[in-house]
C-alpha cells in the first residue's frame, strides 16, 4: 500500500451560487495542490484513503486553509469516538494505525492526542498543540465508526442544497378544492415564513419557476394550468405576499437557488396585477395510479435504475450499455446530474446527491466517469461523460442520488409502538378510521420491509412473529390478516390482505413486529467464478457417506448398492460476497445453531442456497440439497479486517466487503445428476432464497447460466446474476420465467 500514494481531494464545483464538495480518487504521484479556502474558522472534518467503507478512513482536519492528518503516537478509541462524533456518526468502533488506509499529504495537525471521550470537538483534547509533530506521514491515524448517523447532521459523503432558511425553508402546494387524495399535484403556491404560510405573487411567473417548485415537490414535469379557476377563489380571499418576483432557470434544484425578490414590509402588501401564484405538476408513473388518473402504460426499456437505497427514489445508480448493467463514477458528480437521473426516473430533482459508495458498491461494469449534465437534458446518456477505463475509477467511487418525492401521508396509516427504540415495535395500522394489530401468520421479510419503508426507518433486520415480550397499548384488536406483499409496495395497504380476519392467533401477544435499520447486507454470486470451475466428477458411495448424512444427494442415492458404485457430481465453486452497507448474520442465534459432526462445525442457517438444474420448460430436473451452511469471512477486500470463522463455535457471517467461498472440493459443493440424461438444461444457483435475512437487493441473489450436457462432459456459459442485463437480453437467454422457489413445477 505504501508503494502507491492515493490522495482523496476534494473537487469544488460551483452551482446554482452554492459551493458543493465531491470526492475523487487520484492515483499520482505527489505533486502541489491548491487547498480551498476555509469558509470559516470552524473546523472540518474528513474520512479518506483507500481501501475503505464510507464509515472508516484516514482522519483529516481542515485547519487554518489547510487540510491535515492525525499522528498515532498516544492514539486511543476515546479519541476516535471524538472525531467519529465531529463526522456526524454516534460513536467510533475502532482506530488504525500507521497509515492503514495510505500516507496523507502535506501538514500533519496534531499529535500525542489524548482525549477522555467525551469532549465536543478534538481541539479540546490534550495535544501537542496544532501543527507541531515529529511524526511522518507513515504513522497517519484512521477511525472505524459505527455506521449509525448522529440525526440531522450534514454528511461529509452528500453533495447538498446549501438552503438558506431565512430565504425559503419549505414549499407546499394548497388545493382549493379539499382533497384526500395524494398525492397533491396542484394548487397555490405556499412557502412556509414564521409560523404560518405566504403566497407567491405570479406577475412574470414562468414554466421555468413551474418546473423548479414541481421538482422539490418530486414531480418530473410540469404543465400550464387553468387561471381562470383561481382567480375567482383568489379575489374572494385575503393573501400574504412573501415573494414578488421569482426568476428560476429551470434547472435549479431548490427555490432558494433561483433569484428572490422579497416583500421588504409586513408581508401583507398586495399584488398588483396578478394573483397567487398556482403550478400544476405532472406525477411520475408510480403515483399516477394514486391520483385517480389514467395509469400510463410503464416503459418497456429503461436504461437507467437505482440500486440499494431504503427508501423509494433514492439508491446507488445503475446504466445500460450494450445490454449490461453498469455504475456511474463520483468523479464530478453533482446535483444537476443527479436531478436528470431522478426525473428520468420519475421523481423530482435531486435532494441530495451522493459520492463514495454511499450506497454500496456495485459489481461488474463502471459505464460513465465525469459526467456533466446541464440539467435540462430528458437522460443521463443526453449528457456529457467521459468512458471508464479501468485505472480511472473502482466501485468504492460509485455514484448515488437522493431524489424529492410526492409526499404520500403514508406513515399516518401505520405505526410501532412497545419497543425500547422507535426502530422496534409491534406493529400497528390504521384500517376504516380505527388502529388495530396485524396477523402474525406467514409473517415474512417482505411485508416487514413494507412496514420499515413505508416509516421511512429503512431496512427490516427481522420479522417478528412474537411481541409478548414488547410493552402493551390500549390497542388490542386485529385489523389486518393474510397480508403478502412483494416487498417493492410503498404501504402495507398496498399488499394483499385479507377482506375479513382470519387468524389462528389473534391475542396482541402474537401480533407482527418489527426492527428495522438503516442499512442492510447485499449478498451476490460470483458468475465468472462457478463458469470456470464447472466439472464432472464420479465419486465412490464410500466416499459419500458424510454428504448423505446431510442429505446432499439426490433421492435415488438411497435405493443404490452401498458402498459400492458412485454418484455423478456437478461440481463448482462458489464464493458469495457481501457489497451491501451491514454484515450479513444469520437469523437464528448461537443457541440454535446445529453441530455437524461429518464436517467439525456448527451451521447457523438451514437453507442458505438452492442449487438447481433446470429444464428447458422450467421442470427441476436435478437439485444440489445444498442447505446448511457454515457461513465466514473466507477473503477481504485490502485493509479489511476478517471478523466471522466458524471454527471453534466462532461467530458466523460476512463482513461488508469480504466474502465467503465454498471450493468446489468440498463435501455437498455439487448437484447430484446420476439420473440426468444430456441435453440443454439452465444452472440456477439462488441466494438467501427464502429471504431469511435482510437484504437491500434481492433481485441479485439468482444466477443462472446456460449448461450442455453430452453424457460424460459438461459446459457453461453465460452465466450472469439475474438482474445484470437488460430484460431483452434475459428473454434471449431464456424463454420460460426463471424458478426461484426451489420447487418442483
């Protein structure tokens, strides 16, 4: 690592009058730099290096115009859990020493730092004082921070609206027609000033002001409305006047960008010649169906799509080219890009744009670098980029967007009550104007990441089918059973449910619960790797006894003539990483793990991955019964650290950026096809299949590949995780719908 000198700099793009940091990563070889100058004399606060996770880094201080590093000598976790807080995270989990994450460049800040723990900002620790060290760049400290943000703070990894409250602080649109249906894509113009509401008055509006109020509402478009229909309602009522004269481009991501001209009285002047202003506004194809209009028809090829984000309209982003799914490159990433994205896709402009991997990583292809979108373009391909070559970025720089949505209501019909955080509780909803509980039968994942979603609390970590141990409410009635949802809904009311209540156990006790978080692992399959290992093998029974303990042979093994004969083996390696932003943990606790004394571990999950051959038409022609697992850190990523093994009843799982391999020597690592006759058949391997544990992505946890078989050889070939074409590529590859249920059809 010392060989190479990464430098992580800030790149400072000028937008709309607002300064936005984004981070690039340059690989040179040292060389003088301008330094921004410091805004005030407040210190900031950065994580950089490489290799790394967005919560862990090279700590740097920006200081007196300056950015520098922290000498290790006298280093302690108290300090780290200072400098962890000044990065807007809760607290710090470990530190590093000695330039882990890479040499820092220029001034080294502080050293023989000695901090209790306590302390709001490293200034007020013990230290040699700033700028006097007798350290070396060899011995630059780094902090591991819990990736669990301290509310409201700004993060250092988000390029944001610099939104001057005193100017505008919020923008509603009012209905002059009552109306419960959301979401609300007409009405007068209202920004919040004091503790009430103002209007803008429209002398001058233009459909640029239109489209830059529809795109902070989260529509993508906008259209003219009908004065006429307002003027009557305008002259019949009194109005504030905040703003007289609004002067968008069209492309600003946040009213306060545009040029403001304020009431300079009391705010109840009049407006002369006009009205309150009034936009109409076009909803994205997701919530037409919500608004009583004609649903269009959703388009048939999209070319680009969000990956990994808790929340709808939010996630790392993904392009097509030549058929394969791709990532975009932080490198000039900005809000403008990231609105033409988050309108494409049918949302509003860009809340916030992320650098950095904030979103996770991504796999196979980096499709754009530099991309420079002018903000009016209709995609992401209209706008200019620059092709990747392999030096230039690497998916810890993948780009990722926040866009503005419609706002639903939809966390006023469901609420967790009785937990010791509001991340936990059971569950409750709002059915027919009365709050009551939910059915915890066949209970899953799926309908507890609805609930998680539609709160706006992320990821479920479990789904809970028992909730006697949580405090009671007053609420004991159940409102809501047989509820089986995609998991894609943005409410529980979107799911299938039942019309009337019909469940076994309808005491509060047994009501669905659950936890959410706000991250959540991403396991996906390395395809190229079980292509190129693929082989036959024809393995003596007595060799076998072990593997039909655990039940890794097909049915037929048991009717054979032990120990004599063999079975026929499709064997291959499989390696499994996680790229999500949380380790993936089995479910089930250490006291339920099962000891399997062929192999010399416990396995902590059941059901982990389905190996299956399929036929032509779909039919389960073979399957691998590979179930139980004993899951570990088998490899990382450089520079982190390997925390799960399975020896010695050590904790199982996978760390963020590691990944488990099974070798395709290894006992039950096969499909038994003794009784498969050759021909053309589709290898499908399915992760997490029952969806046991969380995940962010469950569209990547299927691979499949073609497979020719002659009776005595066998071949692979386009092999491919199931959502890494595009959907004309996949109906190339196959013409039936893949099998992910591991059922025989």
């Amino acid at each position: 690592m010392n060989s190479r000198c990464w430098k992580r700099c800030f790149i400072i793009s000028f937008l709309l009058g607002v300064w936005f940091p984004a981070c690039i990563l340059v690989q040179t070889t040292p060389r003088p730099t301008s330094t921004p100058k410091p805004q005030s004399d407040r210190l900031q606060f950065r994580l950089v290096g490489y290799p790394r996770k967005h919560n862990e880094g090279r700590i740097e201080i920006f200081y007196k115009g300056e950015w520098g590093t922290i000498c290790d000598d006298d280093f302690s976790l108290s300090n780290a859990h200072v400098l962890c807080r000044q990065l807007g995270f809760v607290a710090a989990t470990g530190w590093t020493h000695s330039a882990k994450y890479g040499k820092g460049l220029g001034k080294i800040w502080l050293d023989n730092v000695q901090c209790n723990g306590g302390e709001k900002s490293i200034e007020l620790c013990k230290s040699r004082g700033w700028g006097n060290s007798d350290c070396t760049h060899d011995e630059d400290a780094g902090v591991i921070c819990k990736d669990e943000r301290i509310p409201g703070f700004v993060d250092s990894n988000v390029i944001h609206v610099q939104v001057d409250e005193n100017k505008v602080e919020e923008v509603r649109l009012r209905p002059v027609v009552t109306t419960k249906k959301r979401p609300i894509t007409e009405g007068v113009v209202e920004v919040k000033y004091k503790d009430g509401w103002t209007q803008i008055c429209d002398v001058g509006w233009t459909p640029k002001n239109t489209r830059v109020i529809c795109g902070m509402l989260g529509f993508p478009h906008e259209r003219k409305v009908n004065k006429n229909f307002y003027k009557l309602s305008a002259e019949r009522q009194k109005h504030q006047y905040r703003l007289h004269s609004v002067a968008c481009v069209g492309t600003e991501v946040h009213l306060a960008a545009c040029p403001l001209e304020f009431n300079k009285g009391n705010a109840t002047e009049t407006c002369e010649g006009g009205m309150p202003a009034v936009v109409s506004c076009v909803p994205g194809p997701q919530y037409v169906q919500n608004n009583g209009q004609k649903k269009k028809k959703p388009q048939t090829t999209t070319t680009v799509r969000l990956k990994g984000g808790a929340k709808l309209g939010e996630g790392r982003v993904e392009v097509l080219k030549n058929n394969e799914w791709g990532t975009v490159c932080d490198d000039r990433w900005t809000l403008l890009s990231a609105s033409v994205v988050c309108r494409e896709l049918g949302f509003g402009s860009a809340k916030d744009a992320f650098t950095g991997a904030r979103m996770g990583q991504g796999i196979g292809p980096i499709h754009m670098n530099e991309v420079q979108c002018l903000g009016t373009e209709k995609s992401i391909w209209n706008c200019g980029f620059k092709n990747i070559t392999s030096e230039d970025c690497q998916h810890i720089e993948d780009a990722a967007v926040r866009c503005n949505t419609p706002y639903m209501a939809f966390e006023n019909s469901v609420r967790i009550v009785g937990g010791r955080t509001h991340y936990e509780g059971r569950v409750e909803v709002q059915m027919g104007g009365r709050w009551g509980t939910v059915c915890s039968t066949a209970w899953t994942t799926k309908e507890a990441m609805v609930v998680c979603r539609q709160l706006g609390l992320g990821y479920s970590m479990h789904a809970i089918t028992e909730t006697w141990y949580w405090d009671g409410s007053n609420v004991t009635e159940m409102v809501m059973s047989g509820v089986k949802c995609t998991g894609n809904e943005m409410a529980l009311s979107q799911c299938q449910h039942h019309k009337t209540i019909s469940c076994q156990k309808t005491s509060a006790k047994f009501s669905a619960g659950v936890i959410c978080s706000e991250t959540a692992s991403d396991l996906v399959l390395n395809a190229p790797l079980v292509q190129q290992t693929v082989y036959i093998e024809d393995r003596p029974l007595h060799m076998l006894y072990c593997a039909a303990e655990e039940d890794c042979l097909s049915k037929s093994a048991a009717k054979a003539n032990w120990p004599y004969g063999h079975r026929r083996l499709l064997r291959f390696s499989s390696q499994i990483h996680n790229i999500g932003r949380a380790d993936f943990r089995p479910k089930a606790g250490r006291h339920s793990w099962i000891w399997h004394a062929c192999h010399g571990h416990y396995h902590s999950m059941d059901i982990f991955t389905h190996y299956d051959l399929l036929s032509s038409n779909g039919t389960k022609v073979a399957e691998g019964h590979k179930a139980s697992f004993c899951l570990e850190d088998t490899e990382c990523h450089e520079g982190i650290s390997k925390r799960y093994e399975c020896a010695n009843f050590g904790e199982q799982g996978i760390t963020v950026g590691c990944w488990d391999l099974y070798r395709h020597d290894i006992d039950c690592q096969w499909i038994d096809i003794t009784d498969v006759k050759p021909g053309n058949y589709v290898l499908q391997i399915v992760i997490n299949p029952n969806f046991e544990v969380a995940e962010s992505d469950f569209t990547n946890n299927a691979m499949k590949c073609n497979c020719k078989y002659d009776g005595h050889r066998i071949w692979l070939h386009n092999c491919h995780m199931g959502d890494a074409f595009s959907d004309e590529a996949e109906r190339r590859f196959e013409k039936y719908p893949g099998q992910l249920n591991n059922q025989i059809s």
